[in-house]
C-alpha cells in the first residue's frame, strides 16, 4: 500500500509539471558557501550528487511548525538510516535526535532539483539556481500538495518554508541520510567521531549550502567565514538553512483596527487600537494621535516588524456625565496616514439605588433568582515590540591608490517582543449591620440593615499600563439581581463600601433586607470593575450571604395601656 502511496504521488507530481514555464511566487533568504572535500574511504565517504532538501512549513506569528516536513532529492535512497522527519526548528525547540526504524519516506519531484552541495568533483552550486527553483510557482505548488496545504494559504503571507540541505554519507558502513543540524546533534553523540571521518561534507560544505542573508525565524544572518570546517555550535544556531517568504509587506500602509467601549462617569480608563502595516523602526517610526474630547494624546516610537502589528493605548478620564463620545485615531507611519475611529459610551451606574424599604412592605409572590453570570475578567497579557540595532560592518575598497577604503556599518534592525500582564485580585464580604440589636454571628432578622466590604487591586509588571479596580456595584436577591443596585464608594486604594443610606436613622453604609424577605440564604452580589488595561477591562463577580431567620417584628412586644 506504501509503495502504490508513492508511485500516486510521482503521477500526481509529474501531472503538475508539464512544463517549464515557470512564475516566481516567493523570495529566498538563502546564501551560500563551502569548499574542497576529502575523498573518505569505503566505509566512511559521500559521493558528490548524494542529497536532497528538508522542507518544513513554519507559521510566522509563533514559529510553529504547522504540517510534517518533507525531503525531496533527485536519488533514491535505498536501506536509509535515518532520524524521521523532523526540522532545525523542532531541534532547537527541545526535540531529541533518535533513530527512526520506520522506511525512509522522499519525494522525486519532476522538476529536478539544482545542485544543492558544492564539490570538487561536481563543482560549486549556483545559489540563484536554487533561489529560482523553491520560489518556482510549480513547485511551490508541489510543496503545498505534498503536505496536504491548500496552495493559495500556504502562499498568503502567514507562512514561510524552512529549507534544509540533506546529505547521503555511508558512516562506519552505514548509509545515512541527514541535515546539517542531525550531523552536528549526531557528532555529539559520537564524542566527535563523525567529524573525524567526515569533516568536510558533515561539517563544511553540507551546513554552508546554506544560510540566511538576513535574520529570519529567530536566526541570525551568517556573517561568519563561508569555507573552512565549522564547529558543532556554529551549524545549530546558524547553519544548514535557508527560508522561502511571500508576500512583502514593506510598502503597506499603516492599518488600524479599533474597539468599542463602555466606560462609567469620572474614572481613569485606557482606549487602544492595533497598528499594522510594513515595519515601525526607529528609521521609520510609526506615532498615534488620539482625539478625545477637544484634547490630543501622542503616541511616539510604536514599533512592530513586517507581517506583524503593535498594540497602543492612550488613559484618559472620562467626563463626569453620561454621554457618547467619538475618539479619533490618526495613525503616521512608514506609508501614508490612515485614520480610525473609537466609539464609547460615558453611563452613570448611580442612578438606580434602591427605594425606601416600609415595614408593611409585602411581596407575597416572589420567587428567588440565581446570581447572574457577569463578565468575568481575571488576567490580562499584552506585548510590547522593542527594536535593536544588528550591527554587520563590511570594508569597501578605496576607490584609487590614495583611498584605502572603509567600513561601514550594513546592519538592520531586529526585534524583541517584550511581555507584560496584569492580575486582577478580589473579594467580598457582607456582614449584619453593627446597629442590628438581635443579630447573631451571621443570621439576622429581615428588615435590618447590613455592612459590606469589597476589596481589589491589581498587580502588573507595566504598572503605568494599567488603572487599579475604580467601582463596585452590588446587587439584591429582593430584585431578583437587577432594576435596583447600589453603586458602592471607593473608601481608600482597593477597598469599596456602601454609601451612606439617607433612609438610615444613624446615616450608616448599610442596606435594609425587605421585611418579607423569606427565611434562608441571604445572598449579596457584587461586580467589581473598571480596572483598566491595553487588552480591556479587569473584573469580577462576586458573592456573600447572611442567613435570615425570622422578621424585625419579632422583636417587637405591643401590651395594653394600663387604666
């Protein structure tokens, strides 16, 4: 069945090459290098010609290797030991080199592939031979086939293919086939003995067939010698690679997507937008101007790299009465202005306390509601883009004998992404009103009052990004969680009480139970907002009961007057 898998797969992949009109759909980040080789012996030799490619497909956004990879070569390598499919990246990220007893898959495309290793014998590669070929419409399509992609999302510029020159070298009589990472991760294995038979194909011209011009994926450009024997460090973190990009970016205009927001009256609060489009660097930076209000704030040195974006964020205080106020968001960068827009909604939460509880107040059809589910928000994490000069000097010949040259400096810029969060902490409790004369640990009678504490704070790593908990509004089993609510004073940083009643006898922060409340749980509860962050607002829900147990008017005694 493998087999009859295999001669499908040929006819599918002459089908798709009919001819050699060919269209360049991607770009090479490919260079390369090498040199002289050794003629080896019998048990220990690579023949000129022996190799093939590693083809993974990387996401970009989070260097995740997305389908199995695959090898393509022009040979057939037969009686293979091999160490399975895995990619440079897969390495570095923590996997183990191991032997794989499983039959040593390739492909043999019909476009053949260029000379991939230099030789003596057979001569130097063509590097832009090979550019050509794995930016080849055809063949990239072959590639998105092959690892069951579809060709146009392969291509939409979130994906990138990391390439890898393989080698087919017979080591102490057996035959190999391997990467230039597998043969430096392999050496170590041997204490150094398959570089003592195979320095110069293991660890010269296989990891020199390629490299990258510029930083890509988390690897650096090679700027190091391009022939002589490289040590096993040298192949892992830089070597042995080459990757395939499509779809620039650099001539795109800065893009905006913005949200929508609820604020309450007179709080600190914290409106975003992320920017996109080319690359923000301090050569070409991007600034953000927010328009609030008749007032602007400006947000310099926003930076991103290509194919990524940046979040930015303004705190402002909203004003002090309900209404809906438009934000305007102008954004310059490496391309021309782009403008958005941010709608937010000013709401007042203090207008619904709740009336004045009577004592002859009834409510004979009540039916207990469940707590309802509010936004809940807990954590918040967001990254900050900060860019660094990779410096890559290079002489220039004087141009007459008078002028004896000079260096400079033809680095570029690479970036870091700095992380950050926030951690919203909370809790609640209610307590029977210290005016309640027959209250006992936490049972009351219904119709008194009782005192409540809320507490929050929030802990974060960019403190100036962020704004501590700013209310807390409480909500009453009598109305079923909603129409009436008290909006609760901030007594102090994280610490939240009731108002001062303006029906309580001594002006106390309390709230009155209905005398019809049934006996049972008694249960308050509370959402803590409007802490602030880059990625939305901070919250919690949440609870505390009492237990009722009879009514205020138990406590009353009426006798007749006395004659």
């Amino acid at each position: 069945m493998k087999r009859l898998f295999h001669v499908l797969l040929l006819v599918i992949m002459i089908s798709v090459f009919p001819c050699q009109n060919v269209f360049a759909v991607g770009e090479g980040n490919i260079n390369n290098g090498g040199g002289g080789l050794s003629t080896g012996n019998s048990s220990n030799k690579w023949t000129p010609g022996n190799e093939g490619v590693r083809v993974t497909v990387v996401r970009e956004r989070d260097l995740a290797v997305v389908t199995e990879p695959i090898d393509i070569t022009n040979k057939k390598p037969s009686g293979l030991v091999h160490f399975g499919k895995v990619s440079k990246l897969q390495y570095k990220n923590g996997a183990v080199l191991t032997f794989n007893s499983s039959p040593y898959h390739y492909i043999n495309p019909a476009q053949a592939l260029p000379r991939i290793i230099s030789s003596k014998s057979l001569g130097a590669s063509n590097i832009e031979e090979i550019k050509s070929y794995f930016t080849d419409e055809q063949v990239i399509r072959v590639i998105a086939s092959s690892v069951g992609m579809d060709f146009d999302i392969l291509i939409n510029g979130d994906y990138k293919l990391l390439i890898e020159p393989v080698a087919y070298i017979t080591y102490e009589g057996l035959f190999f086939g391997m990467t230039a990472t597998e043969a430096a991760l392999y050496d170590e294995i041997t204490n150094g003995g398959l570089r003592s038979m195979l320095p110069n194909v293991g660890f010269q011209n296989l990891p020199l067939a390629m490299f990258l011009e510029t930083p890509d994926l988390g690897y650096p450009a090679w700027d190091g010698p391009r022939t002589g024997i490289r040590s096993n460090q040298e192949i892992k973190s830089a070597l042995g690679l080459g990757i395939i990009r499509f779809k620039e970016r650099e001539t795109e205009s800065p893009e905006i997507i913005s949200y929508d927001y609820e604020y309450r009256v007179n709080i600190e609060v914290i409106s975003a937008v992320r920017v996109s489009g080319g690359q923000s660097d301090p050569d070409h930076p991007t600034r953000v101007k927010f328009h609030i209000g008749g007032r602007s704030y400006q947000v310099d040195n926003v930076y991103y790299p290509d194919g990524d974006s940046q979040i930015v964020w303004v705190k402002w205080t909203t004003p002090a009465t309900e209404q809906n106020v438009t934000i305007t968001v102008s954004v310059s960068g490496p391309g021309r202005t782009e403008k958005g827009t941010i709608h937010a909604k000013i709401v007042n939460l203090g207008k619904n306390t709740p009336p004045n509880p009577v004592a002859d107040d009834r409510n004979d059809s009540f039916s207990p509601a469940s707590v309802p589910n509010r936004t809940v928000k807990s954590f918040a994490s967001w990254t900050v883009w900060r860019p660094w000069w990779h410096e890559y000097w290079v002489w220039h010949d004087g141009d007459d004998e008078d002028d004896d040259g000079y260096w400079c400096d033809h680095g570029w810029w690479e970036f870091d992404l700095d992380s950050y969060q926030a951690n919203l902490s909370s809790g609640m409790s209610i307590k029977c009103d210290n005016k309640n004369p027959t209250s006992s640990g936490r049972t009351m009678k219904s119709g008194y009052g009782i005192n409540q504490t809320v507490t929050g704070s929030v802990s974060s790593n960019q403190s100036s990004a962020v704004t501590q908990p700013q209310n807390a509004v409480s909500y009453f089993p009598e109305f079923g969680y909603k129409t009436y609510w008290r909006l609760l004073e901030r007594m102090g940083s994280g610490r939240f009480e009731f108002q001062k009643n303006y029906y309580s006898a001594y002006k106390n922060r309390t709230h009155f139970s209905p005398i019809w409340m049934p006996d049972g749980a008694y249960t308050v509860n509370t959402w803590l907002i409007d802490a602030w962050t880059p990625e939305g607002m901070l919250s919690a829900n949440l609870t505390d009961s009492l237990n009722i147990r009879g009514n205020l008017w138990q406590d009353w005694h009426i006798s007749p007057q006395k004659p």
